[in-house]
C-alpha cells in the first residue's frame, strides 16, 4: 500500500490540511487494514513480526512476554478500532466486522484458561508487568466508549473476564503514571457494579494528584510528553466519565491543571502541526495530540482554538502517516519517521507505536463540537510574523520558542536529572530532530566533553588522589566525549535565559565541571552566552541541529570568516542551517555522523571546537549564534549579523565574574550577568 493521502480535501472547512471528520476516519481506516494485512481470518490473534534489537521479546524469552507482546497489538490498535466501532457499529476491515473481532479476542485474553488467557498476577514473581500498561489504556478507551464492546457480552461473559481484570487492577504498579493504569481499570470495575479495593484506588488517585508540579505538569521521572498524554488526556477522561461523580475533589484538582496546561499546549507543536522529537517514548509520536480533542472535554469551554486545535491535531497526524517509510511491516515503525534502533526503549514492542493514535478519540466528539465544526487556522502565528514567541514553565523549567520566520518550535528543557539524549539537549526543533550522541565529539545540541587530565587518563582517582588509590575511573571510558550529566534550570530574567550544564557527577565533580548557560531568543535562531567552568585540562564541542543527507545527498557546506567572526554554513533543498562563532572557540568545523539521525542514514553536524592544556583553565565566555531556517533563500548580511557589539565585562554591576552586554543589530541590549547562578538553579 502507499502512504496515506487526503483524498477529496475540503480547504473551505479546513484551508490547511483539508482533514474533516469524515477524513479523520478514512485515515483510521486506512491504518487498520494495513495492520489487519496480518489477521488471516476473524479467528486469527493479532500479531506483528518481531523486531530485531533491544525491543522485546527478545530471543528466548519466556511465553508470557510474547502474550504481553499480542495483548499490546490487540490493546493498541483499539486506540484506533474503538473510536470507528463508535461512529459505525457495523464497520468491517478486510471483511471482518471490528466488534466481533475485538469482543472475540479480548474475551480470549482476558478469560482465564483460555488458550490465549493472558496470564495472572499469581502465576508470575512480584513484579511489574506490561499487562496492567494495557489493561490501563483499554479501559480508559471503555470507560469513554463502553457501547464499541463492553455492552455485547453476556454477564456471564463480563464475571469470567472481571477475575483477571481485577487481578491485574489490583496488582502492584510503578510509583508514577502506571498509577494511572490501576486507577481507570479499577473504575471501569467499580462503574460497572464489581467490588474493589476502593481504599487502594483512593491511594493511587492521591499519588497521581500529588504529581502535580505546576503550569498542567507533573513529574514523570523528568518532566515529558507523559504529562500531557497520560496525567491530562487519560485523567479528563476519567473525570468526566468517573471522577466527576465518584471523587469530584479530586477530579477538580486534575481538572485545574487540564485546564491550565491548555494555556502553552500549541506552542509545542510547529506551525504546520509537527510534533517536536523529545523525551522518551518517541515511537508513541503524536500522542501529545490526545490533548487537543480532550480540550473541548473539559469544563471550561473556549480554552483552545477550536479551528487551530484541529489543524494542529491533523498536522500532526500528516507529519508522519503521508511518508511511506515511516511504516514498516504495514505498521508504524519503531522509531520516529523511520525505523531508527538507538531512539526505541527496551519495553517497546512492534505494537507499542499505535499508542500514537491516542488523537482518534476526537471521534468520540459530536458532530457539532466545536473541534469539527470550527474552520481551520494558524492561531497565533499570523501574528508573529518573523518575531518569536517565548513561553515560560517554570515549574517544570521548560522554555517553548515558536520561530514565526520559519514556523518551527522549539523544546528548551532545564530540569533533567541524567545524561539522555532524550531529555538533556540544549534545544529540541520540529523540523530538524534530534540527533544520538556521537563519542568522538560533534554531538548535534550539546556541549560535549572529554577530560583531558592527565590523572582521568592514568585511571587515577580524581577526588581522593591524596590515597593514591584508583577508585572508579576508567581511563579508557574518560578517552570518550561524554554529554551533560545534568541540566538545571535557573530562570528567565530581562529576556535571557539561564541555565547550567553539570557536565560531570559526583565523585568526579566537586564544582569543578559546570558550563553557565545564557542565550537570547532571536528570529529563526539563538544567540549564546555560555561560561565555561572547568577545572582542569580538557576539550570541548558544541554542535548545532543535525542536517540529514536526504536521499543520499550530502549536505552543502560553507565556511568563511569576516572579522571576529567564523561562520560556518549547510544546506539540503528547503532547509539551512548556519553557526557564527564570535568567542571563546578554537575553530569551526563539521563533520557526518552515520547512524545517528532520526530521517537519514548520514548527517551532517556543524561545530565549534577548542582545547585547554593549562593544569587550571581560565573561566571563559563563549560567544555563538545559532541559525536555521526552512526555505531555500541565501543567507543575506543581516541574518548573519545578529550582533552589533559584544562588550566582555570582567565583573558585573552586580559583582559577578565575566560577564557580558551585547548589543543586536536593531539595537536591543541584552546583559549577561551570571550573579548568584548556583543559588538559583533547580532540578
């Protein structure tokens, strides 16, 4: 089959992408039987090839992991085939009628002693399990849509499923958003009239509610997409279909941070509705999208756009399902736009991305919501222009650009507790995703370091060498470019904002590794201030967004300097990129790293590079500005002179070491003050 197309668009409801109701179920539609090209008959479980890697199940494993692999296929694909059965109860997908299908199956896998029962909680040691991962989602699917299956089994069919449903709801779960998974299947029971534990679903809707961070977030390990899809779209669910009327304190609280988040949601997707690659779970992809129908679930009406909700929802959706290779076996890939092995987690599977089309319950909508109703537009950026817009979280110490020269949309994360190409990037960008970490430096978005001190490279212990004992450094591993251990966020103040890059961890860094970041939001790009910290001898890259060869064509690259300047450029049809170096660098290179994007087999990385031989390095300021825009304009004088002046100030007005104002070409100044930067920073 061929990706998907928009056939007979309507561009006077929807002048952006053309998508209607009517093309939001040809698209589910369409998704389907392309899965459904592996059910030989209505008789046949749902199964997908395995895929090769770190994905599970992994050779050799046990039975129970390839009846969690089928479960998730069957759970998934209902994200998709319940929505459908909604709109039409007698739909069919290769000649087989989905209600019949999916009441077929669930009653095997959730009927105990059943050829294809899913095992119970007692049959495994104590632990977690992917089970109570999908029990979660398909009953967040019935608790909306109870009539698609629920209602056409017999009650002596519901008492025989209701034993291992109720198992597994009341089986142990991880400490944060698997939470959520007891507490919609332990509510679908309870709404249904089947006895539970009510003091331990009170529990688990505590916890979840004691996430809650502020700006509609909650904490997840670090701060993620799991937010949105799972702590906003999964709970507003649960309050207009449960919570509302069981526990409406608490369904108040989750529906306050709902409505708060609906706030800054548009400003994570481009202008064209991309999603932005980042955090973990990437195949689940737009799934943040979820959020956008759930909008008009809530309360409060009129928070989102109507006609921009859906233009982004359905943007989102064309990003990837028109592009032929993001399938693979008929599915969605394992990975973003292609099937990639180094952005996937161990506990995916080749069902796991249909949790991407979580948006569908937009079908649960009436005909006459406003979401279908609305007629499509850009929302807030007709109005940009060529500015960019700067939107703040500060609880969760995230930064959202939209670039209204070039409609892309950028992630600025600055809480991230470990080294994670997922997370601790200094910037995440619609149209240019990120790139893996490259160990010989040139790392796309990140400060790279290696450790030049002659004791890291004996093995010798940094911390405790008085002893003369080596105590976990490895000399060979010290060889390698590692990335920031930590990102700490440390506020916005007079339109600049700071950060830090913790670059090593104790017991190798006292406060000895740290690089101060400040950096200017400027049209289509960003100015960078940063301070470097280090103590002792080392070298250290900053690399620029990943440009991939599309089709095999390398990217264009140009080099120059004018004045005081380095600048490097590359370019691939549609779009560019460009790096000013202005202080503080060596030099300024490229280099192509293969493997490591998330489009192409081959990038190209553009970077500034320099090395520090002194046994205690100076503290340094270093100066670079980052460009890209997406057209095939030449880049002109203005663009690559953002700056008019850079003044280096040794100590600020306000008593802190090297600092700097700098003056942009229309004049607007900016100080860099890092005063009181320790005192300030969280995580």
């Amino acid at each position: 089959m061929k990706a998907f197309e928009v056939k007979n668009p309507d561009f006077k409801s929807s002048p952006h992408t053309g998508m209607t109701k009517q093309h939001y179920i040809d698209m589910a539609k369409y998704l389907l039987e392309r899965a459904f090209s592996h059910v030989d008959s209505i008789n046949t479980p749902l199964s997908f090839p395995s895929v090769p890697g770190k994905t599970y199940p992994e050779p050799n494993a046990p039975d129970w992991r390839h009846r969690s692999q089928e479960f998730e296929a069957l759970e998934r694909t209902f994200t998709l085939a319940g929505p459908l059965i909604h709109i039409d109860p007698e739909i069919e997908i290769k000649g087989i009628r989905l209600r019949d299908y999916y009441c077929l199956h669930l009653y095997n896998a959730l009927t105990p002693g059943h050829s294809n029962s899913l095992p119970l909680p007692e049959d495994l040691p104590d632990a977690t399990y992917q089970f109570t991962c999908e029990f979660g989602g398909l009953f967040k699917t019935l608790l909306l849509l109870p009539e698609t299956i629920w209602s056409h089994f017999t009650k002596q069919q519901q008492d025989e499923m209701v034993v291992s449903i109720s198992k597994w709801g009341h089986h142990r779960t991880t400490q944060n958003n698997w939470r959520i998974f007891n507490i919609t299947t332990l509510s679908f029971l309870k709404k249904y009239g089947y006895e539970i534990d009510d003091k331990l679903l009170k529990n688990h809707i505590q916890w979840v509610a004691s996430y809650h961070s502020g700006d509609g977030w909650y904490l997840e390990q670090t701060y993620n997409y799991y937010s949105i899809s799972l702590f906003i779209v999964y709970t507003t669910i649960w309050n207009r279909t449960f919570g509302d009327e069981y526990y409406p304190e608490y369904a108040a609280i989750i529906e306050k941070s709902a409505q708060k988040l609906m706030e800054s949601l548009p400003s994570f997707f481009g202008q064209d509705g991309y999603i932005n690659m980042w955090s973990r779970s990437i195949c689940y992809r737009t799934w943040v999208s979820g959020a956008f129908p759930v909008s008009f679930m809530l309360k409060e009406k009129g928070l989102l756009d109507a006609g921009f909700a859906r233009r982004l929802c359905s943007g989102s959706l064309l990003q990837f399902v028109t592009k032929e290779e993001f399938f693979v076996n008929d599915i969605p890939s394992l990975g973003f736009y292609g099937q990639r092995e180094y952005m996937v987690q161990n506990y995916s599977c080749a069902g796991s991305p249909f949790l991407m089309f979580l948006p569908f319950i937009c079908l649960a909508l009436p005909d006459d919501s406003p979401f279908w109703t609305a007629t499509e537009n850009n929302g807030f950026w007709d109005a940009l222009g060529s500015d960019s817009k700067k939107t703040v979280l500060k609880s969760p110490g995230l930064v959202l650009v939209n670039h209204g020269k070039n409609g892309t949309s950028e992630i600025i994360p600055g809480k991230v507790y470990y080294d994670d190409p997922n997370y601790s990037k200094l910037a995440y960008n619609t149209h240019f995703p990120w790139e893996d970490h490259n160990p010989q430096g040139g790392t796309s978005m990140e400060y790279s370091f290696r450790s030049l001190d002659p004791r890291d490279l004996r093995g010798d212990d940094i911390n405790f060498y008085l002893t003369g004992k080596t105590l976990n450094n490895n000399a060979e591993k010290n060889n390698a470019f590692t990335i920031s251990q930590n990102m700490l966020y440390n506020g916005d103040e007079n339109g600049v904002l700071y950060r830090q890059a913790i670059m090593r961890k104790p017991p190798n860094n006292g406060v000895g590794y740290i690089i101060d970041l400040a950096e200017i939001t400027i049209p289509g790009g960003v100015i960078r201030v940063d301070r470097s910290r280090l103590a002792f001898e080392y070298e250290l890259t900053l690399g620029h967004f990943g440009m991939p060869h599309m089709n095999g064509v390398k990217a264009e690259v140009t080099q120059f300097e004018e004045g005081n300047k380095k600048l490097i450029t590359a370019s691939i049809p549609g779009r560019k990129l460009a790096l000013i170096s202005y202080y503080g660098w060596d030099e300024i290179k490229h280099l192509v790293h293969t493997g490591n994007n998330a489009e192409a087999d081959e990038s190209t990385v553009l970077y500034v590079h320099k090395k520090r031989m002194d046994k205690n390095p100076e503290i340094e300021l270093m100066v670079t500005v980052m460009l890209h825009k997406m057209d095939d304009s030449e880049w002109t004088r203005e663009e690559l002179s953002p700056i008019k002046d850079i003044q280096i100030v040794e100590i600020t007005a306000s008593g802190s070491p090297l600092g700097a104002n700098i003056t942009l070409s229309n004049d607007e100044k900016y100080e860099i003050d890092f005063k009181d930067i320790d005192g300030k920073r969280t995580c």
